[in-house]
C-alpha cells in the first residue's frame, strides 16, 4: 500500500486524468449503448415462471405491457354523449402511438364491463406489442400526454400500468444533490478546511459516477434489476464518502505531527488505507454472497452493487492521494496551519464529549447497556409481523396518476381489478380441453373470487388461459390464500383424470413465489454472511468473544432496521404523510438485499471500534482501560461517519421511488443504531461486564489460526514520539505479530486502525 501511495503521489496529475477519462469513456459508451435493466422478478422453476413462459410462448400478444386510461365524472355518466365523444377521440389517438397494437374501448360491443355498475368510471385497455422493459419513456410519456390533454373540470382522467409508472418524475438526482450537500457541511464542520472538504466529495463522486456508467453497460450482459443503479449510488455515495473521510482524517493528524504532505499521505493510505481495502472487501464479499440464492435477478444487483463499493475504495486509495499531493497543506485549516508553523506538532490527546461518554459507559454499564439492547428489542418487535409481498401501484404516493388510476380502478370494479391472476395450462388431448372448458365454472363459486373470463385456446388448441380477478388487492394476504387455494385445492381436482396441467401466474402469484424461494434459503444466506464476518474477525483480533458479540450485534442492527421500515412501510406509521405512498407489503428481496449491506457496514464499525481497544488490550492487559481509550477515540470518527452516511441514505426517500426508499430508511436506521447505539453504548458496556473474557482464545486455537494484518505497519517517516510525562508508565513495545497493532516507535498510542 505503500508502494502504491508513492506512485500515486508522485504521479499525481496523471492519475487524476486517469480517472476522468475512464469516466468520460464509460458515460460516453454508456450514453451510446443505453439501458437494458429488467422489471421482471421472476424466480426460475416457479409455478408462477412456469405461467409466465407459457403465455409468452403461446399468446406473444398477450405478453406485451398492458397500460389503462381510467375516466370518472361526478356529475352525470361516462356514457353522456360529451364524455363518450371526447374519449373515443383520445382511444382513436392512442392507436395511432408507436408500440401500440390495440385499444379496448369500453363504448365498443363487448366493453360493458369495462363500465362501473354507476356509470361514473370506465377504463380502456392499451395494449403494447413489447413488455414494459422495452417500451421507451418517450412512448409511455406520448400516451400519458395525449390522455391528460382531454381532462376538464368535470372530467378526471388517469392512467396505470408498468410503462405509464416509469413516466413518473423520479427526484434521483435531487436526493443525490442533497446528500452530498449535508455530507459537504459536516466534513466542513469536522475539517475547517474547505479543501479537505471537497476531497471526500468529488472522490465519492468519481468513484460512484464510474460504478454508474458501469453498471449501465453490465445490463447488456446479465439481468440487471430497474433499481440497482440507484441502489449503487445509495451505497457508493455511502461508503465512499466515509472511506474518504477516514484516509483525510488520517492525513490531517499526519500533517499535524509534522510529517510532510508527502510522507502523511504515504501513511494514511499504508494504514488507514490498508483497513479501507479490508473494509469494502468485506461488503463486496457480503454483496457477493447472494449468489448463494441462485437468482439471477439478484446476481446482476450483486455485481452491480459490488462494482459500486470497488470502485470506491480504488478511488480512495489512488485517486484521494493524488488529490492530497495537489493540495498539499490546505488539508489543514488556515488556523490549523498557522498554530502548526507558530508552536510546532502538539500532541492529540482524547478530550471533550468522546471522552467523558467513555467514562460514564465505564461507570454504569449495567445500565447502560440494559438501556441499549432494550431500544433495540422494542424496535425489532415489527418484524415479526413482517409480510413479504406484492407491492404495487396501489402503494404510490396519493397524487401520482398511477395511484389515483389503481383507486379509480378498485372503487369501480373492485380491487382485484389491479392484479389479476393468469391460469395458463397445457391440454394436448379432448378430455383436457373438455375439462379446461369446464373450468371456468368451478372458479367462479370458489372463496376469493370476485369474476372469471371463459377459456381462450392459442392457434394450436394445445394451451389455454383463463384470467381469474380475486375481490381482494393484489398485496393483500386474501389473495395470496386464493392462490394457494387454486395451486392446492381447486386446480388438482380438475387435474385429475386428465392430462391438463394448469399453472398460476400474475403478479401476486410470481411474488408469493419469489418470496418463497427467498425466505426458503434466508438462512443458508445469512447464516454464511455471518460466519464469514465471524471468521475474519476471530482472524483479526484473535479472540472468540469479539466475532461473537458482532454476529449478535450483526442481527440486532438487521432487525431493528427491519422493525423501521415495516412500521412505516407495512404498518403505515408516517408513510403517506412522508410521500412514502399507502401501506403494503415489503418487497420479497429486500432483506437479502439489506443483510448483504448492513453486514459490510457493521464489520466497518466493528473494527474501527475494536481495533483500538484491542491495541490498548495488547499494551496493557487493562480491559477496563483498554474498552474506555478505544471508544473515546474511536467514538467522534465513528459518529461523524455515520451522521454523513444517515444524510445520504435519507436523502434518498426523496427519490420518488418506494423500494429505494424502503433501501434509504432501512440503511440509515441501521446506521444510526449501529453507531449511536450498539458501537458507542452496548458493546463497550458488555466489554467492560465481560472483562478479560473478551480476548480469550484457546491456546491450540491460538497456535493454529493465520495471522491477518488490517492495517499494516506504518510509514517508516513517521518521526519518535516524545517520552510520556514523568511518572507515567511506559508501555510495551508492541508484539511485532499483533494483527492490528502499527510496528513502529514504542510508546506510540493512538495510531491503530480506530484512530484515524
């Protein structure tokens, strides 16, 4: 790392062009390419699949995106000649877009039921030649204008559907404006300096932009979902400003001892630089870890997401050198500068909040940490009424047209309407197109449904669809019985005696399915996250006692976290007045997701927290010593990260987007919690109630572990530290094979992985 330090340095410029023309060359071959992201989240093998590429293969026409015009009036009916003429001009203009092979107009023959029982809301069918994926914004935004252009004070007009929701104005880039904005503000606070300001940022920013374009091309060459791109801004920007802010921090004490800006930057990357790499190798490894699901919907998410924090740590560790040489002293306020050339380097000793909050976690952590785990027990509670689910259009914030569509929708036709479920089915022979035939009516005196259509056959005769509407919503549990009900009671017994095998699709059932396949291996998953981060720790601190407590930790911050957002997003606390939308179900990959995530970003804290103590642990064999010096020096680093990742992710429910912010609230609960709470409060308490029990191991344990160094030894620049003051004890020289401990001057406290 240190190598690496150097040639950054002392190519300073080059490295910076380096970076802005891999960026310039993927947005222009990016811009050139386009997106290809999928909406599509099916799981393979599923029944739900099974439907669903059936009817692509035997009805193409019915595959295509399906959007609709919904109208209502107030005063007199849809069918008022005024109404009826305006309307059949928008329909007849609506033929006419691009993509658009058909209309179903509710004034034509066989449109009655396209007309509320009250004649106060009608709804027409437009029908697409390609799915939702491969219909431009520029089309779906043709079809909007040209219906919105005929509303009047006396009628309302909206729409609905998958192409007509990727219209909706989306504030992606106001949430990333404002994240990096608040950022901006606490480092400025935090450094003085508006120069070691701007480095985090446009670092963040590089890294983050290259990861972007990136991502766009990787939607070329695997499935890659619609939301993985702002995912992977949400985390780079996360993460890469933290990281940043870590290697500055370093830097600055660097330059504050009285190294040169060469030499502190040589050192911040050797060490502090050294932990960023092991840090966003431990999230990409979490990230990475969904492959275990075998979805490959989350595998282009995975990669993605994993790309984003790779990048970000390149960036930090060539690109934010190379910003520190072009700088050079202006990482120090002028104050800080003009006290360092008047009284020299001063010694930084742990002082104000930090230090007296480690005292009073030292005198009361009994208490303390009672206190602590109960706010983390009382938040968790909402996760046990966690429901997986469909969330759908109905969710939308109120005034968006596709939400007042899906309500227009369920008051005229009832709310089965919006999520209708597909039976698709083979029958190669008479008896099972008898019994297909047959089918219909069995449905329509079954428990859940509210209307069935008759058995429509493809060219060949050998497949048949029948739509079944529910009279519940597509996110409600009612349907979701309805589905078990038809796959486990109802569809056997027309099964049986033939060779007709029906299967059951449409959008509550293909996310019941993925759900399932979800939750069915969430413990393999999580379990192989944890233990991974358990083992590197044990590594690393050489210990039994630190991985455990993490892993618990690890499951605490992940359930409260879950709490959050299944309070606001499920349970509906704030969520509509937040701009959030209407309550419903959580997206099935959301926890997958999530873990993957939190896991990388508690291992960060875990280390920079317990590095230090161990350091101190390893000098004094004092654990009451040891746990109050780490937090109190670890503890403002600590929280002046997580305040500037909670900005970023929060800023991200601005977005317009429910399942990034479902992402955003999730992420930085779990921050706010990880730090403020279990880093700062509960895990000193139980490391000062566990005592040395902390760092015991076996001793053949001991003796057969490898030896995993996180941060290195430190730059061999760095000048001796004067003696400690008379009467104070002189420590140790550290153990040259410590795992966390920088070799170097003896006596020298203060410069672990934690003390950046």
């Amino acid at each position: 790392m240190a190598a690496l330090a150097r040639w950054c340095l002392n190519r300073r410029i080059t490295v910076v062009i380096m970076w802005l023309a891999v960026l310039c060359g993927l947005t222009a071959a990016a811009t050139a390419a386009g997106s290809a992201y999928s909406k599509t989240y099916e799981a393979p093998g599923t029944e739900s699949g099974h439907a669903a590429t059936l009817l692509r293969e035997a009805f193409p026409g019915q595959a295509g995106d399906t959007d609709t015009i919904v109208w209502h009036t107030d005063k007199g009916t849809v069918r008022a000649a005024a109404v009826e003429q305006t309307m059949n001009k928008v329909l007849d203009e609506a033929r006419t877009l691009p993509g658009v092979i058909s209309v179903d107009s509710p004034y034509g023959t066989s449109g009655a039921a396209q007309i509320s029982h009250d004649g106060h809301i009608a709804y027409a069918s437009v029908n697409y030649a390609a799915d939702a994926e491969n219909i431009s914004p520029g089309q779906a935004q043709a079809l909007v204008d040209t219906a919105k252009a005929a509303e009047s004070p006396g009628l309302q007009i909206e729409l609905g559907g998958q192409a007509v929701g990727s219209t909706e104005g989306s504030s992606a880039h106001l949430s990333e404006i404002i994240g990096v904005a608040v950022a901006a503000v606490v480092l400025l606070l935090a450094f003085g300096s508006f120069a070691a300001m701007l480095l985090p940022i446009a670092t963040a920013l590089v890294g983050c932009g290259t990861a972007y374009m990136g991502t766009v091309l990787l939607g070329h060459g695997m499935t890659v979902a619609d939301f993985a791109p702002m995912l992977g801004m949400l985390i780079g920007l996360g993460v890469g400003i933290d990281y940043a802010l870590f290697i500055v921090t370093r830097h600055r004490r660097g330059l504050k001892r009285g190294l040169t800006v060469a030499q502190a930057a040589e050192e911040a990357v050797a060490t502090t630089g050294r932990a960023v790499v092991f840090a966003g190798g431990t999230v990409c490894t979490a990230l990475l870890g969904m492959f275990i699901l075998r979805l490959s919907f989350l595998n282009g998410v995975a990669v993605a997401s994993a790309l984003t924090v790779l990048l970000t740590v390149a960036a930090s560790i060539t690109l934010l050198p190379s910003l520190l040489g072009l700088i050079g002293m202006r990482a120090l306020s002028r104050r800080e500068r003009r006290v360092l050339n008047e009284h020299g380097p001063q010694p930084e000793m742990p002082a104000g909040l930090s230090a007296r909050w480690s005292a009073f976690v030292e005198r009361h952590p009994k208490l303390l940490g009672g206190l602590a785990a109960v706010v983390m027990a009382v938040l968790a509670l909402p996760t046990f009424t966690l429901h997986l689910g469909t969330s759908d259009q109905g969710n939308g914030p109120a005034s968006s047209t596709t939400r007042q569509a899906y309500d227009l929708l369920a008051q005229g036709f009832g709310p089965g309407t919006n999520g209708p479920l597909t039976l698709v089915g083979t029958a190669d022979s008479a008896s099972a197109r008898v019994a297909l035939d047959a089918l219909p009516k069995t449905l329509e005196h079954t428990a859940g449904v509210a209307s069935v259509s008759p058995a429509a056959f493809d060219h060949a005769g050998t497949t048949g669809l029948i739509t079944v509407v529910p009279d519940s919503s597509p996110q409600s549990h009612a349907t979701s019985a309805l589905v078990d009900r038809l796959r486990h009671e109802v569809l056997p017994l027309a099964e049986h005696g033939t060779n007709l095998k029906m299967y059951v699709g449409g959008t509550t059932a293909s996310y019941d399915d993925f759900a399932h396949v979800i939750i069915g291996k969430l413990p393999l998953f999580v379990g192989s996250v944890v233990g991974l981060g358990c083992l590197l720790l044990l590594f690393a601190f050489r210990s039994l006692g630190i991985p455990l407590k993490a892993a618990v930790m690890n499951v605490a911050a992940v359930g409260a976290s879950f709490g959050v957002v299944t309070a606001i997003f499920q349970w509906g606390w704030g969520s509509e007045w937040l701009g959030l939308g209407r309550a419903g179900p959580i997206e099935p990959f959301l926890p997958v997701i999530m873990v993957s995530v939190l896991f990388g970003l508690s291992m960060d804290y875990q280390v920079f927290l317990v590095s230090r103590m161990y350091e101190e642990w390893r000098e004094t064999r004092d654990n009451r010593r040891s746990v109050r010096v780490g937090l109190a020096e670890t503890s403002r680093v600590i929280n002046s990260a997580a305040v500037i990742m909670i900005a970023v992710f929060l800023a991200f429910v601005l977005s317009g987007d429910r399942v990034i912010s479902m992402f955003g609230i999730g992420l930085a609960a779990a921050v706010a919690l990880d730090a403020f709470v279990l880093r700062t409060l509960l895990v000193p308490a139980l490391m000062h109630l566990l005592g040395a029990a902390n760092w015991w191991l076996p001793a053949w344990l001991e003796r057969r572990l490898p030896r995993l160094s996180i941060e290195g030894c430190r730059s061999r620049a760095v000048p001796p530290v004067p003696a400690p003051a008379s009467g104070e004890p002189v420590p140790p020289a550290p153990d040259q094979h410590s795992s966390v401990e920088a070799a170097g001057t003896p006596g020298r406290r203060a410069e672990s992985l934690s003390d950046l």
